[in-house]
C-alpha cells in the first residue's frame, strides 16, 4: 500500500487567497481604516513609552520608533489607502512600514510582548468609550428635557390609561416620572457597561501575558483606562463588555419605544390629550386637513432599527467559546457602531420634541367627563367618610359609573342621584356625603390633591420626586465631566510622554 502524499509538500499557493482577500481581508482593513486609526495610534505610543521606561527597550531605540511613528502619520492618510492584500490588514501595514524607516534591526522590536489579541481587544474598548459616552450625554439630555416639562406640567391633568382604556387621572409631571425613573436606571446600567469597558486588556498578549516586566498599570493609564483587567484570558476572551454595553443600549431603545408608543397613542386625533406645535408636524400631500405628527412614528421605528442593531451583537456573541474569536472582533464591533448612530438620532429627536408638547385640557375634561374615571375616589371616600368595607363601597361606585356612563352625564354634576340610589339599596341608610361633598371627592383636582403617598402624584410627593430626579441627573453630569478630565489627562500626558521619547532621537 502506498503511503499518502504530505499535501504540504506540494502546496504552492499564496496568501491570501484572492476571494478570502475580498470577502474576509478587504472589509477587516476598511474597518480598522475607518474606525479604530486613531486607537491603533494611541496604543503603540503607550506601549511604547512603557517599554522604555522600564527598560524592557533602549531608549535610543525606542525614540528611533517614536520618530519612524510620527513619520507614518504625517506621510499616510488611512482614508486614502486601497486594501491591496500586500499585507494581511492595517496592523501590519503600520509594521512593514516600520521596516521600512528602521531596519531588519528595530522594526519588529514595538511588537515585543504583545499580540493581536490584546491589542485589538483594546482597540474595540477605545472605540466603544467615546460611542456610548456620546450616547449616555445624549441620554441625559432627553431625561434633562423631560424632567423640565414634567416640573413644568407637574400639576397638568391627563387622563392615565391601562389596558388602552380610560383609568384614573393624573397628571403630565407624574407620568413623566415614571419614564424619567426608567430613563435614570438605563443610564446607569450604560454608566455599569462603561466601567467594564473602562479595564485595560493592553499586555495580556495572546492568552498569559509575557515573560518582559510589562508594566500593564502604565499602559492602562496613558491610554486612559482605569485599570488593566486582571485576568490575561479573560483579556482577550471574556467579551462580556461587548454584551453589557449592547444588553445596555437594547433596553434604552426597548423602554424608550414604550413611551413613544404612549405618545403615538395620545396624539391620535381619537385621543387627543397631546397635542404636537405644527413644527413637528407634516401636512397630507392630498388631504389638507390632516395633522401627521410623523416625528413620532420615527422616533417608532428608529428605535426599533436600534433595539434590533444592539440585539444583533449580543445574538453573534451567544453560543461561541471563551477563547479568542473573530465572532466578537472587527465586523461584529462595526456591525454594533450603527446601533449607536440611529440611537443618536433618536435621542436628539426626542430632547428636541419633547420642550414643545402640551395638554390639550378640552380634551383631557371631555375624556375625565365621559369615561367616570374619577369613581375610584368615590368608593375610597366612602370607605373613610362612611365606615363601608371596600367591597361594599366599590359596588356602590360601580352603579354610580354605570347609571352615569348610560346618560352620557358628568359625574359630579349627575352622580349624586345615582349615588343616593345606590347607597341606600347597598348600607339601608342615608348617606353623609352631601351633594356639594359629593362633587368635591369626584372631582379630577381631588383625585390628585389626596394622593400625596411616597410616588404618588399629590403636589408634595411628586414634587419631592422630581427634585430627586435632577439631584441624580445633576450627579451624574458630575461624574461624566470628571471622567472625561480623567481621561483628557491621560491624553495629554501619552503625548508628552512620546514627544519626549521623539525629541529624544
């Protein structure tokens, strides 16, 4: 039997393959072209400085790198490269360009004791922090504007509703809250997300870091990171920051598109209760009557676009291995980048619209006149004021609604026969409540006014809640000017740190 051939003996081919260079290599660098330049720039010139100063590089040597790297930024301009295949992608274009101005002896030497793992794990973090720090000020912006109209309409009267039905009033501050509390917990699940991606994987190399004294704290601080992430696997293999930062985002647009939804709902002509300033608002192209407050329906979809763009990353993510992959790496970081553009533009949309609303009172008082959705307080009052179970007193209330609802009547000004009716078949006595006592418990400025519990929308409760709001709104302001100086710092001493290195040559 003759032994098969080794088929390496043969092989002649070359790499790369021309379709895995088009499908694969050519995409790969145009991405590492248009997004991560600048990261590629910043994490030779930390790493750099480090080897340098802990000797791991001469420093003679190390400001011949220094120079050779200045010199690739002033005489190359990514945005006008092709992808050619000469080299496998933009990583080692920066590296034959080094051989070319250092020579055989020093070109490889600014590789020593990382790898492409670490590196591009660092360069996807670079990328995320200014991506989501852009969506978080835009978030705060869009709680900004709804915590000033919600001070602003803190006594306005709405008419909730659940189930689409009619339900209980309340008003347009303290439906607000509601969202702004929501809005507050996303952004700190997106400030939660930021700490993860703000941990260093820089000198984890491959998989277990390096035999050299890398100082991983150094580069971790030029590069404005606060901390190296511990774990040197889990570097270049745990990508839950990629999935906290898009499960983050999902679930803004995902809450968000539950209050556009209201919105949509309440400025339907059928409803009516908001109303939209004509500068949002487009007119038929054939039926000149017709008010389309269309922003709303893209803020809808928009939304959607990005709930369905952030789920898509953490979907690529789901059921690979925790070893490095490119499952996580360059097209999936790129693919997520979009999530954050049409959430952008929801955000500004959103902040935009959100000043200009108002309540339509006429139609908040002809919904509260005939949909009775103030009987909630009667059967309360009637349980305080006349010593009923609350079984008995909603019974009675239930007949008030329905005898009121049948005559389409207004409740304080027709309930109160109902209401004798009702009460005297269900306790087989007068009642105490008289007609102008009556009228005062059902009206809609009532049903607020004695709902001051903790959340409620009383004039007091809600007033404290809101001023919470904006103490956490303000807070977190605070924090993100004081992490953008951190970082502004470490920028500026990465640059006199390689300057003095380059000056050095």
């Amino acid at each position: 039997m003759t032994e098969p051939a080794d088929p390496r003996v043969n092989d002649r081919s070359v790499f790369p393959d021309p379709v895995y260079r088009e499908t694969v290599l050519r995409p790969l660098f145009d991405g590492a072209r248009t997004h991560h330049v600048e990261g590629f720039r910043a994490i030779d010139r930390a790493h750099l400085v480090m080897l340098a100063e802990t000797g791991i590089l001469p420093q003679e040597t190390a400001s011949r790198i220094a120079c050779a790297l200045l010199a690739i930024e002033r005489e190359i301009d990514p945005a006008a490269l092709s992808y050619t295949g000469e080299v496998e992608d933009y990583f080692f274009l920066v590296e034959a360009e080094l051989r070319k101005r250092l020579g055989p002896d020093d070109d490889g030497r600014l590789h020593t004791g990382r790898s492409r793992n670490d590196i591009d794990h660092t360069l996807f973090k670079l990328a995320l922090k200014p991506r989501l720090d852009g969506l978080a000020r835009r978030l705060r912006a869009v709680i900004a504007a709804a915590l000033t109209l919600a001070e602003r309409e803190k006594a306005t009267l709405i008419v909730a509703y659940t189930h689409g039905q009619p339900a209980q009033p309340s008003t347009l501050g303290h439906y607000l809250s509601a969202a702004i509390e929501v809005m507050l917990r996303d952004h700190r699940r997106l400030m939660q997300a930021r700490e993860l991606i703000d941990l260093c994987p820089l000198g984890a190399a491959a998989i277990t870091t390096s035999g050299f004294p890398l100082d991983r704290h150094r580069t971790a601080h030029l590069l404005g990171f606060a901390a190296p992430l511990q774990n040197s696997y889990g570097c270049i293999a745990a990508v839950d920051y990629t999935t906290a930062v898009f499960s983050a985002v999902e679930l803004v647009f995902l809450h968000l598109g539950r209050l556009i939804q209201d919105l949509q709902f309440w400025t339907a002509f059928e409803v009516g209760q908001i109303y939209v300033p004509n500068a949002f608002v487009q007119i038929s192209s054939i039926m000149p009557q017709k008010r389309n407050p269309v922003p709303i329906e893209h803020l809808r979809h928009l939304s959607s676009q990005t709930v369905g763009r952030a789920h898509l990353v953490r979907d690529i993510v789901h059921n690979t291995p925790f070893t490095d992959m490119n499952d996580s790496e360059g097209e999936t970081q790129e693919a997520g980048y979009q999530a954050f553009e049409s959430g952008g533009r929801v955000l500004d949309l959103l902040a935009a619209l959100l000043p200009t609303l108002c309540v339509d009172g006429r139609r908040v008082a002809e919904t509260v006149r005939r949909s009775c959705i103030t009987i909630t307080e009667l059967a309360d009052t009637l349980v305080r004021r006349e010593g009923l179970s609350f079984r008995a007193a909603h019974e009675i209330a239930s007949a008030v609604a329905r005898a009121v609802v049948a005559r389409d009547g207004d409740l304080p000004r027709d309930g109160y026969e109902p209401f004798l009716e009702a009460f005297r078949h269900a306790a087989g006595r007068e009642p105490g409540l008289s007609r102008e006592a009556f009228g005062s418990a059902v009206s809609p400025e009532n049903f607020i006014a004695v709902r001051e519990r903790f959340g409620g929308p009383g004039p007091k409760a809600l007033g404290e809640a809101l001023a919470g709001y904006r103490a956490e709104l303000t807070a977190a302001q605070e924090a993100a000017l004081a992490l953008a100086g951190r970082e502004d710092a470490a920028r500026r001493e990465l640059d006199a740190a390689f300057a003095a290195l380059a000056g050095a040559a």
